[in-house]
C-alpha cells in the first residue's frame, strides 16, 4: 500500500478509481479493460508529469518519505557478506550509525550509513538516524580500520541532522563530527558517498567529505533544514516551502554548484515505489565511481579530495 504525499492526491485518487474498477470486473461480466487501460495511463501520465517538475519542497517531503530504501535494504541487497563491527571503543554502539565489511560487486569496501528505521519500534531504536557522538566516532573508527587494510569506504547518508540533545553535546556532538570530517579527508583509499535520502547539516558532512559525492535524483542536501531556516529567517516554519527554494538544497542544483559528481536517477514516482530499482541504480553508480578512483595512490586520493572540497565556492 503506498503512502500517498499532499501534492500526490490527484495521481492517488486516479489509482484509487483504477483499483475499484479492477475489484468490480473481477467480480462482474461487463468488460471494462478498456476504461481501465485509459485511466491507468492518465494516472501514469500524471505520475510522471508530476515528478518531472518537483519544488525543491517537493523534493524534500520524497526525501523524507517513510517506505524510501534505507542503510539496511541498501546492504542487505547490494552488500555481500556484511559483518557489522559495533561501538566507538570509548562509550557505547549508536544504533544510528551502522558500518561494516562487506563485498560491493565483488570489492572489499567498507560499508558505512545512517540508519533511520521503518517503524515506530526500529525509529527509536535507530534513534530516527540522528546519530550521536559515539556514532560518528564509531564512524572514524570504522575508517581508520579501512585504511590500515587499504579498502574503500562508501558512505550511505540519510539523516536529518546529528542528534541536538544535551547529553549529546556533553559528549561533544560538534567535536566527533568535526574529527569525522577530518578523517575523510584524511583517508589514503578511495572513499564514495551517496545521498540517499535527506542529507543534512554536519551530521550528514562527517560521513560525505568522499572523493565522489552520489547524490538521488530526489534526495536533499543542506546546511539547515527548510523548517529550520524558516523559522530562522520568517520566524515561522510556514515559510519552508520558499526556505527550500532558496537554499538550492536540490541534486540538480548541488551539482550545477560542484558540491556533488553525479545523480543517480530515481524509478517515476520516486524510490518509494520502486526501491529494487533504486538499489539497483545506486550499486551501478557506485561501482563505477569506485572503478574510476581505483587507479589512484594514498597521495592521488587526497590531492584529489583535497581539491575537490577547496574548489567548492570559488568563482
């Protein structure tokens, strides 16, 4: 059953007409493929034409749908052998921030991601993917360890923001991010990051500072989210809809402006409805951008993160 969004209602009134269509020919002798075949191409039709003009407001509420692929669907279907390595060896595991070993199209990577969850009960254990401090160490720990073995790191980001509580920043939130950050930067292997989802302020950062940043066709990436910089700059987070369009938060707009490589296209209607088909299209993104980093050195790989990351806002 799929979660219809607000600007969604006129594409799920027209498949909801198809499907009583469909329940009264199943049960009747009148013949109405016909009607039905003319209603489900206008709803395709509409679905299409729909998505191909989105707000980045838009954008954003698909980013955030609720049946999008998450970190564990993304492993379990593109990750072979996946061995999750848990806790930052200091505090505790964050159930926000899983990584491991595994095998992407036959390389030895290390795999690392937020986790959002997909019910009430996996949300707050995954802590609705804002991870903690413990997360992102976890995370440099997870890295280093990649490094000294000489394998890739790809990054799976989908969060809203690392986690803004207090004991959070008793722990040093800003602190773990910013040393996670550095050691992206640092790593002498190929690192690949994919927004997957929504990729937001530092706590999304700490896991893309990546040779090569993938990002969906749907997906957004910003330094605050719409709500935030709305209440920011309107005192109201009414105004979202027009923080979104000035934020340049969108794929498109992000890779016009050099802060990602490549966007990985999304089935019509979004990841939600197809999620086979968007793993699918993001295990083909990653491979190649891995294949493209191979023949690099230590030295090549952080020359080339380095100027990517120093060309960003120069004219």
């Amino acid at each position: 059953m799929i979660s219809f969004l607000d600007f969604e209602k006129p594409i799920a009134e027209l498949e909801a007409r198809v499907a009583e269509l469909r329940e009264t020919a199943a049960g009747g002798t009148v013949d109405i493929d016909a009607e039905i075949g003319k209603l489900e191409a206008k709803a395709d039709k509409l679905l299409r034409d729909t998505y191909a003009r989105l707000t980045p407001w838009q954008k954003t509420q698909v980013a955030r749908h609720p049946a999008r692929p998450h970190f564990k669907h993304y492993v379990a279907r593109l990750v072979d052998d996946f061995m999750p390595l848990a806790g930052d060896r200091a505090f505790a595991d964050d159930q926000a921030i899983i990584g491991g070993f595994g095998r992407l199209n036959g390389r030895k990577v290390m795999v690392i991601g937020h986790e959002k969850g997909d019910d009430t009960a996996s949300r707050l254990k995954h802590n609705f993917g804002m991870g903690k401090p413990e997360g992102y160490r976890k995370a440099i720990r997870l890295m280093q360890l990649a490094d000294r073995f000489g394998l890739p790191v790809v990054t799976l980001v989908d969060t809203s923001g690392a986690f803004p509580g207090v004991q959070a920043e008793e722990r040093g939130q800003a602190e773990a991010i910013a040393r996670s950050t550095e050691q992206c930067l640092a790593l002498g292997v190929p690192m690949v990051a994919a927004i997957v989802g929504e990729g937001g302020s530092g706590g999304a950062i700490a896991l893309a500072a990546a040779n090569r940043v993938l990002m969906f066709e749907h997906a957004v990436y910003s330094v605050i989210s719409p709500e935030g910089c709305a209440s920011i700059l309107w005192r109201t987070a009414d105004q979202a809809p027009a923080a979104a369009e000035a934020m340049k938060i969108t794929a498109q707009d992000l890779q016009s402006l050099g802060i990602i490589d490549r966007i990985v296209p999304e089935p019509v209607g979004g990841a939600h409805r197809d999620p086979d088909g968007a793993i699918e299209a993001l295990g083909t993104a990653l491979g190649e951008a891995l294949d493209e980093l191979a023949p690099l050195d230590r030295d090549q790989l952080r020359a080339d993160r380095r100027a990517k990351f120093l060309k960003m806002g120069s004219l």
